[in-house]
C-alpha cells in the first residue's frame, strides 16, 4: 500500500494534495519530509508510515534542507524510539550512520554498485568525500583494489567510518583519513590514483583540479557528481557537461566522457547527474 493511499482515510482531501508521496528508510528509521501547510499532520502520517513499513522503529522529520560543510540536515524526532543512530544493509554491506552528525541516502544504493562494479582488480581509488564509507566500502568488499583512501573533514562521519571499515572486514583495503580533501592530496595523494570519486555534488567542480592531481600522471577516470537546474528544453546532462569541459580545458588534460546520467531528481526541474570521464594528460 503506497502512503498516499493508506492517507486516505486519515487526511481531509485538501490535505492529501500535500501529502508526502514517499520517504526514506535507512536501517530502521523512517525519514519524512512534510510540507508545511499540514504540519499539524506529521504524526499521523508518520504513523501511517510505520503501518506500512514493519521495520521502522523510528520516525524522524526533516525539517531543512540538506546544508553546510557536514551536508546536514536538522531532524525532529515524531514517533517510535526516539535515536538517529541505526544500521542499514545494502548489497552485503552494514553501514552503522547516526543521520544526525552524518549525510547518508539510501537513494544512491543503485549509483554505489554501479561505481564499484567499475573498479578493476589491483585499483588505487581516491574517494574524495566519503562519509561513513557508503561508497568506499561496496568498493571494497565487491571489486578488488589495491587501496581506497576515503578522505572526509566530518570527524563524526570519520569515526562511523572506521567502525563500518571493521563491520565490513575491509580495514586492509580502506584507510579513512580526516581533512579537506585538497589539503589531504596536495599533501600525501597526489599522483596515487587510477580512479577518483567525487560524490558531493556542491563541492565537486571547485575541487576538480584536486581530482586531477590525485591521478597518475593525470591519467585515470573520475565520477563526477552535480547538481543542475534545467528547464524544459535544456538536457541536464549536456549542461553539466559543458560546464565541466571548461574545467577541464582550463587543466589542459584530455578527456572523453563515457557516461553521463541523471542519478535522480532532487526538486521541481533540479536534477543530481553523474559524468564517468576519463582523462588523458596532454603530450
């Protein structure tokens, strides 16, 4: 039963035109996000959330948008038990986050296996901004790469990524190191990488010259993410990469996109695209 359905015989009709379609769940916790105009609702729709979905034990409302250099968001406790700490599972991976110190989606699920799906045998991958290792670690534990060096400058994502390193068995392949991932490849990773993520999307282009100096001799392939508004005559992908053409010009390395996609949609017309480009340094 969708939760628009099971809302039914709950909300007045009006109100069910502002009724959250969907929601997250990461572990056992329910991520809601109501609109204002039926705040008085939330607990009735988080009730109906856990009708629905028997694992959640918890149910938090976000309440502002993701935001600053933690990529944070405030959540209200509504219902259940009330914690933000939980562990989720995807893939054969445990991933232990508290949602309110770290960013996590399970809406990249699909996005993190066909990253890791990609890494070849013997890989050294730097993963630029890698809170708790939600990328790293499906990495690790599917492909076989020599090392990924998982930089992050929340120390509270840090720590929950140590810890998933060894819930994981990966502590070998994975090395959480804390910082700005400039500072931490102009400082001990430049010219490491064959391969290099850059899953944060409001920071990405400003580091892309980072990304370049952490591949070997400037060769190698990185996965770009952005964010994109694009109306409807405009191809968000072709946007995102005319814009990162220019920066990589600006770099004089050659390159050559193999996929560019739309990982989801993130607001009215705004749109989160990954770029797979592989990079060749100029002669």
């Amino acid at each position: 039963m969708s939760l628009r359905t099971r809302l039914q015989d709950v909300l007045d009709p009006w109100e069910l035109e502002y009724a959250p379609r969907s929601y997250d769940i990461v572990g056992d916790i329910a991520v809601i996000r109501v609109n204002r105009a039926i705040g008085h609702r939330t607990g009735e729709i988080a009730d109906a959330v856990m009708k629905i979905s028997k694992q959640v034990k918890t149910v938090l409302h976000q309440v502002s948008p993701v935001s600053g250099e933690y990529r944070l968001r405030k959540l209200e406790w509504v219902l259940g038990e009330q914690k933000t700490e939980t562990v989720h599972r995807e893939f054969g991976c445990v991933f232990k986050v508290d949602l309110a110190t770290g960013y996590f989606s399970p809406r990249l699920s699909y996005e993190r296996m066909r990253i890791a799906g990609q890494v070849k045998r013997g890989e050294v991958v730097v993963n630029m901004f890698a809170g708790v290792g939600c990328f790293s670690i499906p990495i690790a534990k599917h492909s076989k790469p020599e090392k990924v060096y998982s930089i992050d400058i929340n120390p509270n994502a840090l720590r929950y990524m140590h810890e998933n390193t060894k819930i994981n068995r990966v502590m070998n392949l994975v090395e959480p190191i804390e910082g700005d991932a400039r500072e931490v490849i102009t400082g001990r990773l430049r010219q490491v990488a064959d391969r290099v993520l850059m899953p944060l999307p409001e920071k990405a282009f400003d580091y892309l010259d980072a990304a370049v100096a952490a591949l070997r001799h400037g060769s190698g392939t990185i996965h770009y993410y952005d964010f994109v508004h694009a109306s409807k005559d405009e191809e968000p992908v072709r946007k995102i990469e005319e814009k990162v053409s220019k920066g990589l010009e600006e770099l004089n390395v050659g390159f050559e996109f193999s996929v560019g996609r739309v990982v989801r949609a993130v607001g009215p017309r705004w749109y989160q695209v990954v770029l797979d480009t592989l990079l060749q340094k100029k002669c």
